[in-house]
C-alpha cells in the first residue's frame, strides 16, 4: 500500500500502488517508476560475477585498512571518472585485477615518509616474492615518476632522492607485471633543508 502525505497534489508518496508504480524518496526527491520484479536467471556467468563480487568485499575486510589507507582510497575514489566510495573503488580495483588475470597484491602497512630534505623514503609491506613498483607525482592525477621496490622478506622500499624541497607528492602502489593499482593515493610533505 502506497502512503501518502498531502493527497492529490501531494507532498510526498511512499511504496507500491497496487502492481504498476513504486513511489519512493532519492536523494532528497520524491519519485515514481514503474514496478519491476527483478530478473534473476541464476547463470554460471552471473555466478562468476557474483563470486568476484565476493571476493573482493572479503578482501577489503581481511585488509584491515589503517586511516592512511582508508584516506589513500578516497584520494583514488575522488579522481575516478564516476564518482565512487572509497570502498567502490576498492572493490573495483580488486575485480579489475581479477579480470585482468592478475593476483590481487593486498598492502598492509605504509610508511611513507620524507625524513631527508629533498628524498621519498617508500616502504610498504605486501605479500612476500610480489614485483612492485611505486609511481609518484605532484597531483593525484599527475604520477610520471615510477620505479620498482626492493623487497627483504615482505618489506618493499625505495628512496626517491632529488625531490623538490616543501613540495606535496602523491604516489600508489602496483604490481609490475599487471596495469591494475592495489593501493590508494597516498601524499607526503617532501622534508626541507
């Protein structure tokens, strides 16, 4: 049964009319569509999908994602072309390496710094025996600098040295054999003398 406030040229409307319309609040609105009753064929490919889907979310909660990685996500979720959660672009970034064939390389820790005036000191901890690299430059969007880490038993680290002093730099994690990311933008203050 629909409800309504303010009848006839109503305010607002919630629920079903009989088996032809839904009213329903969005975003602030108050619409109508048709009623639907959702397909589900239960296809091998949708149960493929479905798995993925699973898995993914899985993983982000196996992750237990630190504050610096949760704001690395929403960095990479706020440069995306459709507008997404951070949790949406992890689950997509997941799924994508899955579609690629690649293994999905989960990030722990980063630490990050800028200690020496003009270096980036990367270093992350990742599943040991990964190839892993890091790109970085002077806007979420902008990363033209990459090089590969140097791994010792699941640590991954680079320093990246001739920076330019005070500058805010920003960089993201990937394997190298893939074109997928496996971690967010991060940001860093490079040290000054």
């Amino acid at each position: 049964m629909a409800k309504v406030k303010s009848p006839l040229f109503g305010m607002s409307a919630s629920g079903q009319l009989g088996k032809t319309i839904v009213f329903f609040p969005w975003k602030g609105l108050n619409c109508v569509r048709t009623h639907v009753v959702p397909a589900n064929p239960n296809t091998t490919a949708q149960q493929g999908v479905r798995t993925k889907m699973t898995n993914a979310v899985d993983a982000y909660h196996a992750a237990s994602l630190t504050a610096i990685d949760v704001a690395g996500w929403r960095r990479f979720a706020g440069i995306s072309a459709t507008p997404m959660t951070y949790f949406n672009r992890y689950v997509k970034s997941h799924i994508d390496a899955i579609n690629n064939g690649e293994t999905w390389v989960s990030f722990n820790t980063d630490l990050t710094t800028s200690t020496v005036a003009g270096q980036i000191d990367f270093d992350v901890e990742a599943d040991t025996g990964k190839s892993l690299s890091v790109r970085w430059g002077t806007s979420p969007s902008y990363m033209p600098n990459s090089n590969a880490l140097a791994e010792d038993a699941g640590n991954y680290t680079y320093s990246a040295t001739s920076q330019t002093e005070g500058a805010r730099m920003y960089y993201q994690f990937y394997q190298d054999a893939g074109t997928h990311v496996e971690s967010g933008i991060g940001a860093v203050e490079v040290e000054s003398s």
